[in-house]
C-alpha cells in the first residue's frame, strides 16, 4: 500500500538546494492532539540547544509529524516527507504513520533518517542528535505507553492566543472503523494536579483560550481515578483567570448530570458541545460498535439543548459505513434536520486495515458514499446559514486573532472553534488603533452580515 502511495507521489516532486544544515524545522499533519506533540518536540529540542525555524527551505533536517487516521491523511503525510527529501533534506519522520507502519517506512522510503513513534516524542533530541551523526534511527514503541505532562518543555508558537492543553491519550474503546487504539495506545489520564499546573503556565504565557482535548475527552480520570473524573477537573480549572475554556472529544457515554451542571455554573467554560456522534441508526451504531445507541444520544442532547439553551453542538458523521442502507442514511438526514446542529462534519467510510470494519462486507460503493457527503453538506449549509443569521444586529465578545492587509479583523465568538468552524470578521474604522493594542484582545462587534460559515460585522470596542 505504501509503495503504491509513494509511486503515485513521487511524481510531483521536485528538487531543490541544501540550504542550512544548524535549523530543524517541524511539518505538522493531522490533528490538535498531533499539534501538542509537535510543540513538544519543538520545546524538547529548544532545550537541548537546537534553533527551531518556522521555515522548511531554511533548515536542513524537517521532522514531519504525521497523521495516519485515513488514507488521505496518510497521502498528505507522504506528500510532505517526498517534498523535503527531494529537495536533498535529511527527514525525520515521527507521529502516527511512523507508529502504523514502523517496520515498514525504512524499507520502502530509504530516503527516511529517523522514525519516531507516538509514545517517544520525548525522545526527540536523542534522535535529531544520532541523524545529524549520520546514523538512520528507528525509535518506535511496540505500544504507545508516554504521555508528556507539565515538566515536559512546549514552545508556543508566537502571537497565537488559543492552546490545546491534553489531559488523557489514547483509547479504550473498540468502535469498528477505528484505528486510534493502535495508533495511540490504551487511555491513560495525567493527574489533575498536574493539568491545572500546565493550565497556570498558558495563562501566564498570556492564552486566552484553553481547548481540553483527548482522545475520549468525558472519560478523563476512568484509569487512574476509577471513574470518570471530567466534571472535578472543570471545577479547578475554571478557578483560573483563562477568559474561555472549550471541551473537544464530549463523547456522550461521559456528559453526565455533573459535567452538565459544571457547564452550567461556569463563568468561563463556554457551552460548546463537540460530540463525536458518527451516525443515528440503530444498527449502523451497532455495526460501529459504538459504545452507544441512539436513544443515549437523544437525551443527551434534549437535556443540553433544555439546559442550557445558549448551548453550541458540534457533531461528526461516517457516509458510506458497510452495510449502510438507504433508510439507515435517511434516517440520518432526517436526524440532522430534527436537531438543527450547528456545526457538522461529515466524512467517507475509509476502510482501515487492523480495524474490524476492514474486512465488513457490503461495501457501500465509492460514489455512493460521495454523493451521501454532498448531501449532508449541503443539507447543514442552509441550516448553518439560517443559524448564522440569528447573530444579524446582535453583538457578540470576539477574541481577534488575526489582522488582514485590508485592515478587516479576524476571530471567533464562543461558538466557533478555531480550525474547523467559521470567524467573524470586523471592520475596523479606527485606523489610529495600533496592532499591538487589539491582537490577542476580546472586543464588541455588532454583526450586520453572515453566510453558512462566517459572521462579519463592524468593531465596536476593546472590551
């Protein structure tokens, strides 16, 4: 599978000159959980005297953190790695499809210096230092077993105001078509003592925004606790002086009264619900092996939309799953237009080898599947943009992120996420207000304009 993959890569390719050989450079694929081992490995190596550069062309050796979750990450990931060592770069190639394929990537991508696996980033500086002697480094873990905590160093990248703060890896469940388990390892919690103490060094480094994530964010705390412990870890966290907190990963088995409640008291965790549901149907849930079935996910939601009425749902579906009928993709549809979520993702059935579903019959056809996820799309771009609508001539708290050349400000109000759902973007009238004054800063901007995405309004204020 690989060799076709890089057959079919190698083509686009090009080469280039050898530019600096005292530089390490990160690529980063995948995703916020993948981030936070790049910083990592960015602080890791910052501390053993080694000059991070944010460009690739400047730097001889490039360390691709990788993604492996499904085939077109898994062609990203490749696309990055040919690109630099085409280009005459040494490679060092860490994250999940170093761990997917650890006995495999050396072989077939000679070109490859070092592999680093998802439980050994930490380890990082030992192998950038034996590459750099010439050796060829393979520094993979049968099973992912670390997790770094807060005495492990993390560069933050400069003028960003959001950071995702990890408090478990890896997974316990067995759901059908995933192969995170393999990729991450059994769940395994960090303390609560030690969260709040990386959570202290976020708000003095100056974050505005904390996004808790894990693999299974709501089963925090189940292996070293004895239960589920999420809700007692918001309750401290909450007591710092960080304007907003996002929970990613709200798997429903976990949003019980208590975390609910935590939600509803808080001043700064905002109501924003990402819930990972992956279908409606009863049996394509079962098919899943979903540790749920529906009606847990209706009353889940019944009971935060009843709740907590301002609350923002987030959702994430599979098209194309084995044995998925029409009627089973119906009743989706029609689940996605009962509850109005509002924000959706919707994927393709991608078969993983080393997962159950792997080798399920009934195989839904490519182009079946396709024509489902375009359906889905377009079904939640009218309800996102009747949504959007409501915020029309109402004035919303924006944390500003970013300030374009045509001096148009660019962030996010409570209800997106950073990445994966819309901004809202001002005008500023105010040409005397520096850069330094706004970026990083929490304003009032009156929205007079939205599509199925984005809000854009005029600036207001500093608040």
């Amino acid at each position: 599978m690989l060799s076709i993959i890089y057959c079919f890569l190698e083509k686009n390719m090009k080469d280039s000159e050898l530019i600096n050989d005292s530089k390490v450079a990160f690529s980063h694929v995948g995703c916020e959980k993948n981030l936070v081992d790049t910083e990592h490995m960015q602080g890791l190596l910052d501390m053993d005297g080694y000059q991070i550069s944010d460009s690739p062309e400047k730097a001889n050796l490039i360390i691709v953190n990788t993604c492996s979750f499904i085939e077109q990450a898994r062609e990203e990931s490749i696309r990055r790695i040919l690109e630099y060592t085409s280009q005459g770069k040494k490679v060092v190639v860490a994250g999940c499809l170093a761990q997917h394929f650890k006995d495999q990537l050396l072989e077939e991508m000679p070109e490859i210096k070092g592999l680093v696996g998802t439980g050994d980033y930490q380890k990082i500086a030992k192998v950038v230092d034996q590459v750099n002697k010439g050796k060829v480094v393979n520094e993979v873990s049968p099973t992912p077993e670390f997790i770094a905590d807060e005495l492990i160093p993390r560069k933050l990248p400069e003028n960003k105001y959001v950071a995702y703060l990890r408090i478990a890896e890896g997974c316990n469940y067995n759901c059908a078509f995933c192969i995170i388990p393999t990729l991450r390892g059994r769940q395994r919690s960090r303390s609560i003592e030690s969260i709040i103490s990386e959570a202290e060094y976020l708000c003095k480094k100056g974050v505005k925004e904390i996004i808790l994530i894990s693999q299974i964010t709501t089963n925090y705390g189940q292996d070293i606790y004895g239960r589920p412990s999420l809700a007692k870890l918001l309750r401290e966290i909450s007591k710092l002086p960080v304007p907003w907190i996002r929970v990613h990963y709200a798997y429903p088995t976990g949003l019980n009264d208590d975390v609910i409640q935590v939600f509803k008291e808080s001043k700064n965790i905002v109501p924003y619900f990402d819930l990972p549901l992956q279908h409606s149907h009863p049996k394509v849930l079962k098919k899943m092996n979903r540790p749920w079935q529906l009606d847990l996910n209706e009353s889940i939601l019944s009971k935060i939309k009843n709740q907590i009425p301002t609350a923002v749902l987030r959702t994430s579906f599979i098209v194309g799953f084995p044995g998925e009928k029409v009627i089973h993709f119906n009743h989706l549809v029609n689940f996605i237009k009962n509850h109005e979520f509002d924000h959706v993702g919707v994927f393709t059935f991608s078969p993983e080898k080393g997962t159950a579903a792997y080798d399920f019959a009934d195989k839904v056809p490519r182009e079946i599947a396709e024509a489902r996820k375009d359906n889905i799309i377009s079904i939640q771009q009218e309800i996102s943009k009747r949504k959007n609508k409501r915020f029309i001539g109402s004035k919303l708290k924006v944390l500003i992120e970013n300030i374009s050349n045509d001096n148009q400000l660019i962030g996010r109000s409570y209800n997106f996420s950073p990445e994966i759902d819309g901004n809202v973007i001002l005008s500023l009238s105010n040409n005397n207000i520096e850069r330094k004054e706004i970026l990083g800063k929490f304003v009032e901007g009156k929205i007079s304009f939205s599509d199925e995405y984005d809000l854009y309004g005029q600036f207001n204020k500093i608040l």
